[in-house]
C-alpha cells in the first residue's frame, strides 16, 4: 500500500530501487541495526562479487567486539540466500533506500532480540519452506544475543 501512495512499483518499493517520494522519511535505525544492515549488505555485495563473504565484515565486527557474531550473521545469509523462494532486496551499495525485505529483516531481527521466536519463524515463512526455518530462525537468534551479549547491552523494550 505505501508503493501506492509513493509513486513507486511494488517491485521498486521492495527493493528500494524506485524514486524516493518528497514525503517519505526512513525509519531511524538504531546502532545494532545500522551494524547489522550493514553487514547484511556488505555481505551481499561480497557474495555477488565472490569474494568472502564473511570476510568483507570481519574487521568492522573484530573491532566492535562482535566477533562473535559473524558466524550467526553468515550462517543466516547463507540460509536466506539459498532457502528464500525468491531473490531477497537486499542492497550492496551503504547508501541505498532501505527496501522492503532489509525492514522486514530488521523487524525480525528485532523480535529476535526481545526472544520472539515464534514471530521470527512467522517472518520467515513469507520467504522460506518449512524445512528451512528452524535453522534460519537458530541462526536469527543467535544474531541478535551474539550483538548484545558481549557489551551486557539490554534488548529494547517492546
């Protein structure tokens, strides 16, 4: 419904690729997940280029103390991108609108965060056969503790 009343298609608005309405305001992300889209397109754009994937984000993880992290980040790209019934919107350039599928994304990212399991799992199964959500959801959550574990940063309040 927002495509519609942004001008733009609803394939543009999913993948963030359409012209960006005067009106339109990007929600504001906060630190993890500004660090976590970030990761998940630095991974893509390395995935598309073959390179390592989880190396193109190793440095900037190493450095926040989130090492501990990069293997859920991988393991979840890994089962999105081979798992999903269609190719995610997932950018590769940092500046790109937020599109559809990286909101989605960091909503379920978030809900990992507050240990809403089965709502991750709900969030999956618009993308993904049965058989691939549990382990993605496995690797969703340990995303979101890895993140927060390591500085004893609280989960958000609903």
């Amino acid at each position: 419904m927002q495509h519609l009343l942004a001008e733009q298609t609803g394939i543009q608005a999913r993948a963030g690729s359409g012209p960006l309405p005067k009106a339109f305001v990007t929600p504001p992300l906060d630190e993890f997940e500004a660090l976590i889209l970030w990761g998940m397109r630095q991974w893509m754009r390395a995935h598309k280029e073959r390179r390592c994937a989880t190396g193109s984000v190793l440095d900037a993880f190493e450095f926040l103390g989130l090492a501990s992290a990069l293997a859920p980040l991988n393991r979840m790209m890994i089962l999105l991108v081979l798992g999903s019934r269609r190719r995610l919107a997932i950018a590769t350039t940092p500046t790109a609108p937020l599109s559809i599928d990286e909101q989605v994304l960091l909503r379920m990212i978030n809900a990992a965060r507050q240990h809403q399991t089965g709502l991750v799992k709900s969030r999956l199964g618009l993308w993904m056969e049965q058989i691939s959500i549990q382990a993605t959801a496995h690797a969703v959550m340990l995303l979101a503790h890895a993140a927060f574990a390591p500085a004893g940063r609280p989960a958000p309040e609903a």
